[in-house]
C-alpha cells in the first residue's frame, strides 16, 4: 500500500504562483512513475504533468511553459510548480503514482487550487 499526501493548494490572483509537493509512502519511489492531475468542477479529470523514474517530463498543452513537474527521490517527493495561474486552472489537484507490475494506480487525497480574477 502506497499513501500519497499531498499539500501546497490554496487561493491566489490570476498571474500569481503556488508549489504543490506529493510525499509517498514506500521505499522503492525511485520506480514510480508520478503525475499531477485536475479536476475541476463539473468536468473530467485530466493529466496535468506528468514525470517518469527517469525524469522524462510531459505537459498538457494548456500549462506548457507555466507548469513545471519535478521530483526528490532521496525525499520521496514530486512538486508541481505553477506560475503564471489563470482562473481556468481552478481545480482539485491531484497526486497518481503508478508503480511497476501494478495495474491499477494510487491517488491521494486532491488539494484545492483557486486562482481568482
């Protein structure tokens, strides 16, 4: 069992920035796979970055340039930084960690983000 807790989220202006952090539980987090996701009210939830064991990073096209995933193997720690929010970015946020050989993902728990104009 693999917990996921994730901290950071809070209310900002439109143009203003936030550091959400993901600790993991576990001692082989080197092998996971991390990602942020979000989920915003009324709507799906949707890969926001995504970071490989490797460090191999991915974006959505809609935070590329803004967003920045990275990760602390020695901490257990993936860090989402995000500047230059806009209120469109409101939503829960999310922490997934796949691990290898296990089909199915752990989540934590979300934090709230809420970018006001």
């Amino acid at each position: 069992q693999v917990q996921l807790v994730e901290s950071g989220g809070g209310l900002v202006q439109v143009g203003g920035s936030l550091r959400l952090s993901c600790v993991a539980s576990g001692s082989t987090f080197y092998l996971y796979n991390m990602g942020w996701y979000r989920q915003a009210s009324g709507k799906q939830r949707e890969l926001v970055a995504g970071i490989s064991s490797s460090g191999s990073t991915n974006y959505a096209d809609s935070v590329k340039g803004r967003f920045s995933i990275s990760r602390d193997n020695a901490k257990r720690a993936v860090y989402l930084e995000m500047n230059s929010l806009k209120a469109d970015d409101t939503a829960v946020y999310y922490c997934k960690a796949d691990l290898p050989f296990r089909p199915s993902p752990y989540w934590g728990q979300g934090t709230q983000v809420t970018v006001s104009s």
